[in-house]
C-alpha cells in the first residue's frame, strides 16, 4: 500500500509541479493587487481635478457613447477621494458580421470632477506587458494560465481547477507518506539486534518528519525542505488548494455536489443558463432604473449603505446591486456587500444576497474567495498567503529534485548491481543490504 502511495504522490506531484510553482509565485504577487496597482498606475487611478464628482451613470454613458462598440457592465457609483472612477466594459455584437467587437480594452478609468477619460486598458493582456496590465497579467495567469476560451468554455480555468483537486488529493497522500511506518516483528533493526527504534513511541519515530538537518548533506537538506514544510505549513495547503478548486470548478463541480450534501441557497445567477458570451442578452431598461429598484428594495430591508456597485451580468440578463460606501470597497473580509438582484428584461425583485449569513453550507461557499486570498484574516492573512505562494513554489521545486536524484541513483544501482529488478522495493532493499 504504501508503494502504492509513493508512485502516486511521486506522479501526481510531477505532473502538477510547474503549474503550481506558477500559481504559487504570481499568488504571493497579487495578494497586493490594489497596491501594487495604484503605485504601477498612478495617472489611472488617481485624480486631481478639484471639484463636485459627477454622476457615476452619467459618466458612464458617457464612455458608452465616446465608445459604441463596448458597454459599461460594472462600475461603482462613487469614488474614494483623489480616485478616479473605473468603468469595466464588454465588447457589443457587430450588427454586420454577428461577431462581438474587438475594443483592445476592458477597463476605462474616467476623473469624476471633469469628466475627463484619463486612460483605458485591456485587464488581463497577455502581450504586451506594459505596467498598466502587470498586475492583470499575472491576475489572469494564475487562475487561467492565459489559455484562451474556446465555444464559451474556459478552459484554463476548468484546466486549474482539475489541478487543484489533485493538489487537494494529493496533500493528504503527502501527509500519509510522513508517518511512521508500522513495526513489524522481525524487522531489520531487530535482525541487527538494534532494539532501540522499535522500543520508540510512535511520535518519537514520527518527529524527524518534522525537522530540518541542517549539517546533512544537500540531497538530505532538500530532502527534509520538502517533507518539514509540507508539514508545518500541511492546514494552509489544504485550505489553499481546496478553495482553488472550489473557485475554478464552482459552477461545474462544487456548487452542484454542496447542494447534494447540504442546503445551499442558490443565488438567482445560479439558477440560471448563461447564454454565452457571444450571444449576451440585452436588457430592456438602463442603469439609472436599476439603481432605483435596487435602492427601493434596499430602503425595505432598512440598509443603511447606499448602492455602492452596479454590475449587468448580461449572459444571465440580471442587475446586481452591491450597498456600500466608498472607503469599504475592498472591505467585507473579501466575501462581498449586501446585494440586490433585479431581472434585466421585467424589473422584477429576484433575490438578495448577505454576506455572512445563511445556512452553514451558505457562509461556508462564501469563505471560498476570502480564505483563499487570505483577506478572510484581513492584512495578517495577505501575508500569510504571500509567504504560502513561496512556500508551494519550493515544495514544487525540492519534490522534482528528489524525483531527479531518485532517478539516477536507480541507474547507478541497476549498473552496479543488474540482478536487482528497479524499483523502489528492490532500491530500498539493496540500500538497506549496504548499510
């Protein structure tokens, strides 16, 4: 069994090593995404003119009219002090060829006192890496890899998410293969006459696992890098492999088995079929209605905050309305605000969403993102997720360097001795014969 084990864990881990020392570095990286952001991009996010800010929705339609070819799908109604207001846009459907433009932009960043567009970018680009995409950049990357969509299908994302499952899988083989193995009656020590290691508590046998050898040679050193860390550090990676995922396989895997095992309320969004993102649905009143109805809803519920966000998710054809004051935009623990949902076609009241709240299985999806990112435990978290992004990284690189001194060691004893079969049974027996 415990062969069995050590082929999997071995293969598993080989097989995902690049692509987790990759999202294991950019993750380190975009835990500071508006930091680093704000100081790679100052004359976008920042603004200076003196002055009332304008209307949010008036802008909007504004950029909407300076570019027809795109539509504003989110923005937020107002903005921080000396910021400026960003305007997250879509590509519309070309009337003539039934094909959706191609702007070169999703991101249009406009001063709310003049009025004035300060700049536009495209949120993610792949080429070329300028500092106004830096951070999109490397965003992207790590949860999609930059493969393309193909047929509405994401499939660098879907792509993660499998790795995440057999990250997650494979952290509880990593685990198992730490513990001792079990005492046999006529084990070698015994032969030997050595009864002092089978006279060991078991945490006595299980305690090396958890230490480094700092005197002992590299191949040792690397040795104890991989097992040590991946034990002090075992919860973290769970949890961060777990939530990677649940986030990347959401719609297609999690969602539908939490609701098999427990109750999870649904939003509106998810008891919907996207029509896809080539064939978005249009909506039947603009953003000044649906601010209205998402206030109104919001005054019957007694909320304080003033709607904060508009987001058209329009592959579902439905408004949804974030109530929060400015200064908390990137507040709520990473879950999210209040929200309202409104039918894009009727106007119709479709749901609510509270952070926080819920049945177990509700604030238990919702954890996802913020334990995740780490903004669950506020700024300690960002840096616990920083160091943990290196922590995988290292534990990718020492595990393909066992794999790599493993591999020739086995060479050099089916050379020296060519009657044993190579394996890791006759490897571990012929080392055993040469102590």
């Amino acid at each position: 069994m415990r062969v069995f084990f050590t082929l999997l864990h071995r293969y598993l881990g080989l097989s995902i090593a690049v692509f987790l020392i990759i999202t294991g570095l950019t993750g380190a990286i975009i835990s500071w995404d508006h930091e680093l952001d704000e100081l790679l991009n100052p004359h976008l996010l920042e603004a200076s003119t003196a002055g009332t800010p304008q209307s949010a929705t008036r802008l909007a339609h504004r950029v909407e009219q300076q570019y027809p070819e795109v539509q504003v799908t989110y923005y937020e109604t107002a903005a921080e002090l000396g910021h400026s207001y960003a305007y997250w846009v879509e590509p519309r459907v070309n009337p003539q060829s039934g094909e959706l433009y191609r702007p070169g932009f999703n991101q249009v960043y406009v001063d709310p006192v003049s009025g004035d567009i300060l700049g536009k970018r495209e949120w993610g680009a792949v080429w070329p890496i300028s500092r106004e995409n830096f951070v999109s950049f490397l965003y992207k990357l790590h949860f999609s890899l930059h493969i393309p969509e193909f047929k509405d299908i994401h499939w660098g994302v879907l792509l993660l998410g499998i790795i995440a499952l057999a990250w997650t899988v494979d952290c509880f083989v990593g685990f198992y293969l730490t513990l001792p193995r079990r005492r046999r009656k006529h084990s070698v020590s015994q032969v030997r006459g050595d009864q002092s290691r089978s006279n060991q508590s078991y945490w006595q046998r299980w305690k090396p696992a958890w230490k480094i050898r700092r005197k002992a040679s590299s191949y040792k050193l690397n040795f104890d890098l991989h097992r040590a860390f991946g034990l002090w550090t075992w919860l973290l990676l769970f949890v961060i492999a777990f939530t990677g995922f649940s986030l990347n396989l959401y719609r297609e895997v999690f969602f539908p088995v939490m609701s098999l095992v427990s109750d999870v309320t649904p939003t509106p969004i998810d008891n919907r079929i996207p029509s896809g993102h080539h064939n978005p649905i249009k909506a039947n009143f603009g953003f000044e209605k649906a601010i209205a109805l998402g206030a109104e809803q919001g005054r019957e519920r007694n909320w304080q905050a003033p709607v904060g966000s508009l987001w058209y998710a329009r592959e579902f054809g439905v408004y949804r309305l974030e109530f929060f004051a400015p200064v908390d935009g990137h507040g709520a623990g990473g879950v999210g605000h209040k929200a309202i949902y409104i039918d894009a076609k009727t106007g119709d009241y479709l749901g609510d969403w509270l952070p926080w709240q819920g049945s177990a299985a509700d604030i238990f999806v919702q954890a996802q993102f913020p334990a995740h990112s780490g903004r669950i435990l506020g700024l300690p978290g960002r840096i616990l997720i920083s160091v943990m992004g290196v922590v995988v990284a290292m534990l990718s690189v020492t595990g393909i360097i066992i794999w790599l001194r493993k591999r020739r060691a086995r060479f050099v004893v089916q050379r020296r001795q060519p009657r044993y079969a190579v394996n890791d049974i006759s490897f571990n027996y012929a080392a055993d014969q040469s102590d």
